[in-house]
C-alpha cells in the first residue's frame, strides 16, 4: 500500500478529513442550536412543535453534513433544512395552517432568517437595556425570571399584590423595547 508523504495511507488521510469535515458540522449544529430552535418557533408558533422540528432538523444536518461546504452560511443551510422540516411537520400534524404563496413564504422565511442571524446582537442590546434600570427593577425581573418563578410567587415573597406586579412588568418590558428600539435607531 502506498503512503502518502506524511506517512499515511491516502484513504486513512481522506477519512481522517471526511472525520474532521463531520466534528466541525456538527460543532456547527451545537453552536447554532437557539438559532434553529428560534426559527422553527417563529414559523409554528409551539414550543413543543418547534423542539420537534429542531430534533429532525439536526438528524437531517447530520444526516447530510457531506453536502456543507465549510465557510459557507452554516446558518442559511441549517435554516433551509428546518424549513423543509416544519413543512413536513404540518403535513403530518395535518394542521389546518393558511396555504400561501411560496412569494410570501420565501418573504417571510428571509425576514425571520434575519431575526435569526441577529439574536446576539438583539441580546447585548438587552443587556444593556436592563444595566439602565433602576436597581428596584433590575431586582424584580431579576426575581420573575428566576427558574420557576412566577408573578404569583413573586408578588407574595414581596408583599405586593400580583396586578402590581403585573404592572410593573409591563412597565419595565416597555421600557425595555423602548430602549432597545432607540438603540437600534442610533445604530443606523
């Protein structure tokens, strides 16, 4: 058998690169699994459904990870194959979802696409948001959005009444996408 110059057999150095080809795909689905989780949600509106999607959606990346080429749009690719998914998802639920046209679903999968791609930003611009809160505030959704919190629980550990609660979330939830809206305006 002959080797190459590095010493190995030429189909042990084409399946050493087909291995390394497959680890960084599917690094590739563990990094990007929020994002496909997201898209899928914004077209089925489930949470359930969208964590079915995104089941099947990484069997098929994995499935097809060959046919990726390396330093392409990983995310347009990984999103494509969620959107074949979600339609075969409705197809069997057999939900009476509206029919449109593919112009309008092609329009409307670009924009949530977009969404998407731009979630770490949106969440920076979160963070930086809620540092500008009063530390009262800071504190509070601090405490709602604690693992197994609720506004019930949370209105009876502060002694407040759950529709003051209620308000002040709302108030604080405006305030926030007031924020992050003025902060995206500046950006340009």
């Amino acid at each position: 058998m002959e080797r190459s110059a590095g010493g190995d057999a030429p189909e042990n150095t084409e399946s050493r690169n087909t291995q390394d080809h497959r680890d960084e795909v599917v690094r590739l689905i563990a990094r990007h699994q929020r994002e496909i989780y997201l898209y899928a949600l914004g077209r089925v509106h489930a949470q359930e459904a969208a964590e079915e999607i995104l089941q099947e959606t990484n069997v098929v990346l994995c499935r097809k990870c060959e046919e990726y080429r390396l330093g392409t749009n990983f995310l347009g690719w990984a999103c494509t194959v969620a959107e074949f998914e979600t339609r075969k998802y409705l197809q069997r639920k057999k939900r009476n979802a509206p029919v449109f046209s593919d112009i309008f679903e092609s329009g409307l999968n670009m924009e949530l696409l977009a969404e998407v791609e731009n979630v770490d930003h949106t969440r920076e611009l979160l963070r930086e948001c809620i540092a500008a809160l009063t530390s009262e505030d800071q504190s509070l959704l601090k405490e709602r959005y604690t693992a197994g919190a609720t506004t019930k629980s949370v209105a009876a550990a502060s002694g407040r009444s759950i529709d003051s609660i209620y308000r002040a979330m709302r108030r604080i939830h405006a305030a926030l996408f007031r924020c992050i809206q003025r902060k995206r305006a500046q950006e340009g």
